[in-house]
C-alpha cells in the first residue's frame, strides 16, 4: 500500500476511547503537535464503559471542565446495594468518602468523548482525525517513525517523533510492535442488553447474586442497562436454551424489568461482552508508548477500566508533556509512565481476580447449593465504616493522578 499522503507531528495518538482523548486533550492544552487518530467516524458506539467515577470527576475539575460536563444528562450512583442469594447487602457507600464528587457519574461514553473534542478544538495544536484506521507503524533503524492509516480518501503516513497508542485490548499497534501480553485470565463474560424503563420504576438495587447466576441492573432515566453474569465459553449453551429461558430468569431475579424486557427480542439485542485481565510486561520501544486497555485490559469487576485509561492519560501528560516540548523522549523516560501506573494497575487487577475467584466463580458454579455471602461482605454490610473502604477502592483507585501538565500560554 502506498501512502497518499503524508503528515508530520510530534506524537501521534492511535485510538479515540478514553485514554486517547484524554491525552490528546491534555497535550493539546501543553502546546504539543498531537493527532488523535480514530477508526471510526463517531464515538457512538454502545457498551463501551459508561461510568465516570470521582478520580475522573476530580480531573475534570482540575481541568476547569467540570461544570459543562455535569450539565450533560447523566445519572448519578453512592450506595451499591444488592441481594446474594436473597440476602440484602451492601458493597461500597461513597457518601462516607470526603471529596468533592462523592458519586459515580453514569453518562453514555460518547457524550464524554464527544465533550473533550469539542472543548479540544480550542487547542490549535490538537487535531482528531475520524475514520482513519492505524493499520501499521514504521520505523527508523530500532525506533517507531510513525504510523500507516488508512482513510476514506487512501492511505496516509504519519510520521511522529513518539506514537502512542490508546487503541485498546485488540491494539493493532501492539501487535505489531511485537510487545507481550500477560494473560491473567476471568471466569465470566457478560451479556449486556437494554430494557425499557417506566417512570415510576424504581430500585435501589444494583447487583442481585443467585446460585448459578449473577446480574447487575443500572437505571438509565428512560432504560435499565443489564449485565448478565455467565460462565465462560457458556455462550453457546445460553444461545441453545433459547431466548425466552433467559429472559424468564432475568425477570425472576429483577422483576422490576417485567414490562421492559419486551425489548430485547432476539438474541441480536443481547450483545457478548467477552472479559479479559492482562497486561503487557513491556509498555514501550524507542519512540512508542503504549497506555489504557492496550497496556492493561482491565474486567468490568469494579468499572474502573474508564477511569484507569483516564488516569494513565493524566500520568503520561505529567510525565511527558514537557519533554515533548523538544522532541521524542528517551524510551527510559516512556518507561517511567510504566514505572508509575503499572502499581496501581497491578493492585486493581489483583483486587479484580480476587472478587472473581472468590465471589462471582462461587456464585456462578453455584448450582441447587444455598449460596452462603461470603464473609467479607457480611462484614461491610454490617459494619458502615468498612463500606468506605471498597467505595474508595472504586471511587479514586490506587495511587490517584493529579493534573500537573502545564497549559500553554496561548491555550
Ligand atoms: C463487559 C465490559 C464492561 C465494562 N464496563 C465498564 C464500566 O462500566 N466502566 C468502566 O470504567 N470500564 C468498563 N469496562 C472497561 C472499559 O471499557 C475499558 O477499560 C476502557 O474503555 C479502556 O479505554 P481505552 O481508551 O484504553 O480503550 P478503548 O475504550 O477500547 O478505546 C480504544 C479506541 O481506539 C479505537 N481504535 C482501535 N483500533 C484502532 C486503530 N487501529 N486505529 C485507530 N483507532 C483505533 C477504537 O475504535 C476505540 O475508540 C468494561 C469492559 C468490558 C469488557
């Protein structure tokens, strides 16, 4: 393929999810000749991660872009409540936390997306290129020169002093960088799907834990967002019991969605999320870095996987921005954003595998056994002060970013 064309920039940005646009913001606002590229013409696609926690929440503040961003529709969550094996509990309880955004925003992830372009377009430096695909890097001797995109118009080079990538858990650049994943493995998968939502249907419920099953229901304003917990590789077997056993369960265990299931009908409303715990060993090459999903991709235990690629975003701006002032940095510079994030990372993914093996495996093998709550939740549930300790977990994470990138002066 030969390129059409060709640009030149100081970085260059592959992928337009959380962690690109979040970056490609923040070296915009320092002043950097960035590009985002992202493969498709919107963001608007949907189960991509809609919670934006209080760590993102404080960046935005950081950012001056808190008031805007709050004016957009959004649901807000503090108590997570829930019923294992008929049992009330409670998870986490962000109104013990004192900081100033004591709540999960839910917010549909392109209005997000969508929200930091717009405010972007003030930064002359910052440029986001729609429909144009990565589809391989060149280089210069050992060090990535830049990237080969695809466009509606043809081919285009991109040349960069540092590429990084933010093109989540399938990074074609990854791939292609030859860099090693770690798997680490999960139990589940998740069918997400919509049911409608009547006004007066309300429900302080969040999770509901049976033996053998596991659902998680989100209110939307005008629909629930359900995410039924499977066994892995129990897709297949789901499919073969037909439609109508799945909804009948869904239902049994969250009657409050009797009247909207009737939405979902067939199996093509019923979307397959496939979950995954991994991480790269190596996060750079000379003139390459590699954050968010792409570096780490995180399970939906928790919903922090947003909030992580923000934070990582954050951390690279701090640690780069003003070292791509002149040029690409060293790759021992690239690796001190490794250095910095994959602690907390690694802390989150733990914690993950930890409610997986010892919570949702029990539940979902659980077969006729009664399910007993495990003896760490028995204890948050009953003891308050403990329910601030999860809810900090979820809220800020390990080792929280702050915004210490520096603003041109013209920006
Ligand atoms: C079932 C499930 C549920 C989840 N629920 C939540 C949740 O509720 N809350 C939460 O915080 N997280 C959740 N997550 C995790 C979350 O979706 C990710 O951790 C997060 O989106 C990662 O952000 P990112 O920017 O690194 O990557 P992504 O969001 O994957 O963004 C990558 C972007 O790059 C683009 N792209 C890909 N390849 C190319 C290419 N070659 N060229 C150009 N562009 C490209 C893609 O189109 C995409 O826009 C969930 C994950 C799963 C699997």
């Amino acid at each position: 393929m030969n390129p059409s064309s060709s640009v030149k920039v100081r970085c260059c940005v592959v992928g337009g999810g959380p962690a690109g646009m979040m970056l490609g913001y923040l070296l915009g606002r320092a002043g950097i000749d960035v590009v985002v590229l992202e493969k498709h013409a919107d963001f608007f696609r949907d189960f991509r991660g809609d919670t934006v926690h209080p760590s993102t929440l404080q960046v935005m503040d950081e950012l001056g872009l808190i008031d805007g961003f709050l004016k957009l529709p959004h649901q807000r969550l503090q108590k997570m409540d829930g019923l294992f094996g008929g049992t009330p509990v409670r998870i986490a309880d962000l109104r013990r936390l004192h900081i100033k955004y004591p709540f999960i925003a839910f917010m549909p992830q392109w209005d997000f997306l969508n929200f930091l372009r717009e405010e972007g377009r003030r930064f002359a430096s910052l440029k986001v290129m729609m429909n144009t695909e990565a589809v391989d890097l060149f280089r210069r001797g050992d060090t990535i020169a830049g990237v080969r995109a695809t466009t509606p118009d043809g081919a285009i080079d991109i040349e960069a002093d540092l590429t990084i990538a933010c093109d989540g858990r399938h990074s074609t650049v990854r791939e292609r960088a030859g860099l090693e994943v770690e798997e680490i493995g999960a139990p589940m998968d998740v069918l997400w799907f919509r049911a409608g939502r009547k006004a007066d249907e309300t429900e302080n419920l969040f999770a509901r834990v049976e033996p053998g099953k596991m659902m998680i229901t989100f209110d939307r304003g005008d629909y629930w967002q359900c995410a039924y917990v499977i066994a892995k590789g129990e897709h297949d077997a789901v499919k073969a019991r037909g439609l109508q056993a799945l909804l009948d369960d869904v239902v049994r265990m969250a009657p409050v969605l009797r009247s909207g299931i009737a939405d979902v009908k067939s199996f093509d409303d019923v979307k397959l999320l496939t979950v995954a715990i991994n991480r790269l060993k190596r996060w750079t090459r000379p003139g390459l870095l590699l954050i968010g999903d792409a570096a780490h991709a995180m399970s939906p235990v928790g919903g922090v996987g947003v909030n992580l690629a923000v934070q990582d975003a954050v951390a690279t701006a701090n640690l780069l921005a003003d070292k791509l002032q002149r040029g690409c940095p060293t790759e021992d510079e690239l690796d001190a954003v490794r250095r910095r994030r994959e602690f907390p990372v690694r802390m989150t993914q733990r914690m993950q595998v930890v409610v997986q093996n010892n919570i949702i495996s029990g539940a979902l093998q659980g077969g006729a056994r009664p399910l007993r709550v495990p003896l760490i939740v028995r204890l948050i549930t009953a003891l308050p002060w403990l329910q601030g300790i999860p809810a900090r977990l979820i809220a800020l994470g390990v080792r929280p970013e702050h915004v210490r990138s520096k603003a041109a002066p013209t920006s």
